[in-house]
C-alpha cells in the first residue's frame, strides 16, 4: 500500500505538467465506449487498450457479469449500463473476459463458494450454465458473449441497436500474453485475434 500512497501524493505534480488535458475532463467526459469487465487486478482496461483518461466509461463486477434488466430492482450495474448509453452517447460497448478468471473457473470446476455466499449468490443468478467441457478458456468466452444477449434486454442498448448508434463487442484477454481476441458473429460465433 506504501507505494500506492506515495504514487497518489505526487500525483498532482503530474497533473500540473498536464494541466491543459486535466482542465478539459475536468470540463465533462465524452467516453467512446463502455468497457464491462471484470473486477480481477489483473486486468486493466486502459493499459489493455491504450486508453486515455476520459476515453474509457468502466463497469467491473466479479466474473464481467451483466445482470439481467430489471427496473423494479435496479442495481449499481443496470445505472452504470443506461448512464453510459442515454447520458455520455457512449457508440460502443465491450464485454472483456479474460484468461485464468477466478469466477468463471470457479463455476466450471465446482468450487466451494460456502465460505463467500454472496459471491455464490452473484455467479449462480448470474452466470450459471457455463460449457466446462472444453475448458475454463472456452467458458470465458462463451460467458463474455453471453453477456452481450443480456445486454440486449436492456431498453437503452435495445434502442441504441436498432438506431444502429451503439455497437457490442465480446473480447477475450490473456493475461500472461497480453493477446486480446473479438467474438466475430460472421465466423459462427469464434474469437479471431483483434
């Protein structure tokens, strides 16, 4: 933590060199697109993409799991969701699994989840039914594009695409590579490298 506290305290030394950018975002965001992924340490949307501070609006949840639309019981998520796509005009938005990920692995293999019962609350509402037959990898993937069926049932994303003013994009992230794939939907659902 030592580190992480001396980065933050001489964070505004490096702002002041930045000051013109800084004073922009500080004047609102103009995100392009929503990144869902998931809440792993390991994996950093902006260092995966080369954003810039502004240019990436963020959802993390345990496993990269959209919840299903429910507008008598809106959550963090379903506000984040809409937010991004009636509010910033976010055009895209990307679902990003990514390799070794703890939640989807658990599910595939059985885990234990006794001793976390709100995680095992989260991932069996929410991502049950994974393929464990060929692998954690394959699950991820297919739990990444999983989401974006989800996302479907959302009113904000459903007339976003129909208006064809917002575009889904599930990704798949190898953490010890650094390699990012796309689902293409013209090649039968298969992640091709990005």
């Amino acid at each position: 933590m030592k580190s992480l506290v001396e980065n933050a305290r001489s964070f505004p030394e490096r702002v002041a060199e930045r000051r013109r950018e800084f004073r922009e975002l500080a004047a609102g965001q103009r995100p392009q697109a929503l990144f869902i992924t998931c809440s792993d340490s390991r994996v950093v949307p902006t260092l995966i993409t080369g954003a810039r501070p502004g240019e990436l609006f963020e959802l993390r949840t345990a496993g990269n799991i959209v919840p299903a639309y429910d507008s008598e019981r809106p959550g963090g998520e379903t506000a984040t969701i809409e937010y991004a796509v009636r509010v910033l005009g976010v055009r895209d938005i990307v679902v990003c699994g990514h390799s070794h990920c703890g939640a989807v692995g658990a599910l595939v293999n059985g885990a234990d989840l006794s001793s976390v019962p709100a995680v095992r609350g989260w991932l069996d509402r929410s991502a049950a039914g994974l393929p464990g037959d060929e692998g954690v990898p394959h699950a991820v993937r297919h739990h990444a594009a999983a989401q974006l069926d989800t996302l479907r049932g959302y009113p904000c994303v459903r007339e976003g695409l129909d208006r064809g003013t917002l575009a889904l994009s599930a990704w798949y992230y190898e953490v010890d590579t650094g390699a990012v794939s796309v689902q293409r939907p013209d090649a039968d659902g298969e992640f091709v490298p990005l």
